[in-house]
C-alpha cells in the first residue's frame, strides 16, 4: 500500500487547486485518480506553468500542468482589446501580457527578431533624418507621430467608438513623439563610442544596430528564460 502526499512547485502557483484531502497523506491500493481545479487570473500572461509532487513511500514523481491561451489567426499578437472597456488594461497587465510573449519565443528568434528590429530602427530613424549618419529629431517624431496618432485612433474606435478616436489620436501621436525622443537620444548617447568612422557612416550604424539588437536578443534569455517546454517531461 502506498501513501502518498501532493504538493505544487512553485509556492505561488496558487491558480493550480488541489483537493485538499490529496494535500494530506492519502492512501492507495491499485490507483487514484486525483482531481484538481485551474482558478485562471484576471492578469492572464499567455501561460502558466506548474508542477505537481507527489511523494510516497514508493518514491517521487512530477507531473508537468501547463495553461496556455492558444491565439487563432487573425487575433492581436500580444492578447484581444476588450471592446469598451479600456479599465481592464493595465501597465501590469500590460507588462505580463508583453513578457509572456516573449517566453514562448525561443533563443533563435530572439537573436533573429532582435537583430532585424535594429537594424530597421536604425535604417528608419536614418531614412527619417534625411539619410545621414546622425540621428535628427524632428525627422523621426514627425514619423514616429503620425504613425502613432494612426494606430491609437485605430485602437480606441475598435474599443470605444467614433468618440474616442481624437482622444487615441493624441495619446497615440504624443507616444510616438516620446519614443522618437528615445531612439534619437540612444542614438546619440551610444554611436560616438564606436568611433568617427562608425559613427559617421550610417551603412555602419545600421549593421551596427543589427548586431546590438541581436546581441539584446540573446540577453533577454537570462531575463525572460524560454518557457516553451512542457515541464510534465521532468522526472
């Protein structure tokens, strides 16, 4: 006869419910068929993963549970705006939503995403400031602001109505004004320490920006480690 206690790796998963009375020790005969719950959070960041012990005097075994929200074509890539009810967003929701992506993304098209968006940035903000080596602002805000002011109109008539949208114009274009602020002062802040000759040729700057973006790529796997295994392949 074996007997056995259940517990989940890790503390915190508290969304994985297990009956309690297979929290206690328990015992069995043939088998037993241990029935638990899933309590899914209102910040769902695309997959949960946890893992079910059980020790017995018989020994140990894990059992992998893993919740994914599987996303159909056509779909937003980082989760569906609720229509009407922008109170549901959050930057924490936001946050998990973003990092949850990103987990399910593996080494490779970490490095490959990440050298590709530098590289366009960079050829982006060049192309916006006339095609020079040095990174102008008004080029890139004006861009960077209509593009914004476009998708924020966009995403606030999807949610709200024909009434949100010079609200979304604005906060859409004022954030893409901010993040051109932000490319162009990296810029800045970053090309000169690689030399005259890099920082004065923007062919340079661009292959530059690939490789940095790449090399960003690789170093979100130390932050954001790749969640795509199932763990039920632990033992």
């Amino acid at each position: 006869m074996l007997r056995s206690t259940l517990r989940v790796e890790p503390n915190n998963a508290d969304w994985l419910i297990i009956t309690p009375e297979y929290v206690r020790e328990f015992s069995t005969v043939d088998e037993t068929e241990v029935p638990f719950s899933i309590a899914t959070p209102d910040s769902f960041p695309g997959r949960l993963q946890a893992t079910i012990v059980v020790e017995s005097n018989g020994g140990k075994a894990r059992v992998g549970v893993v919740v994914e929200s599987p996303i159909p074509r056509g779909e937003e890539p980082l989760g569906p705006f609720e229509g009407g009810n922008q109170g549901s967003w959050s930057p924490e929701l936001l946050t998990d939503t973003v990092t949850g992506w990103i987990a399910r993304r593996g080494g490779r098209s970490r490095i490959l995403g990440g050298a590709a968006l530098g590289f366009l940035l960079r050829l982006g903000v060049g192309a916006a400031s006339g095609f020079t080596s040095v990174a102008l602002l008004p080029g890139p805000a004006v861009v960077l602001g209509v593009i914004g002011g476009i998708l924020g109109g966009m995403g606030c008539f999807r949610r709200g109505g024909v009434w949100d949208i010079p609200s979304g114009v604005f906060s859409g274009a004022f954030s893409g004004m901010l993040i051109a602020i932000l490319l162009v002062a990296t810029c800045q802040a970053v090309e000169p320490l690689f030399g005259v000759g890099t920082s004065s040729n923007l062919v340079m700057l661009v292959l530059l920006w690939g490789f940095l973006g790449a090399g960003l790529g690789a170093g979100s796997l130390r932050v954001v480690p790749y969640a795509g295994r199932n763990l039920g392949n632990e033992s």
